[in-house]
C-alpha cells in the first residue's frame, strides 16, 4: 500500500532548545515517525516539551484520567 504524499510540515516555535538542538528537519522526520505510526512520540514530546514532561502529573488530573 502506498504512503500517502504529506506535504513538509511547518514548525512554528520560538523555543531555544529545538533551535539549538536539533534542525527542523529532523523535527520533521519525528512527527512524520509518529504519524506513520513508526514509533511511540516520545521522542517528539520530548523535542517539542523538554523536561515539562517528565514533570508528575497533578493528583487531581490523575483523577481524571483513572477508567
């Protein structure tokens, strides 16, 4: 089955550790992964959110999320 054609996607951000870090490019080439379904996003969460997510989540919102 053929991948569909999806154009270059467009990264708006002003944040200093994906500037200096890595290039768009390879951002790029993440969320493509990920949308394809070839990896997990861990990878782009971590590019597009630095440490904020291996921050805990609040007891409340936890609540939440339980089934």
């Amino acid at each position: 089955m053929d991948k569909p054609d999806i154009p270059k996607l467009q990264t708006a951000t002003t944040c200093d550790h994906l500037a200096a870090g890595s290039s768009h490019d390879t951002i790029d080439r993440r969320i493509r992964a990920f949308l394809n379904g070839e990896s997990h996003g861990a990878d782009v969460l971590g590019a597009l959110y630095g440490g904020v997510v291996n921050e805990p989540i609040p007891k409340r919102l936890r609540a939440l999320l339980k089934p």
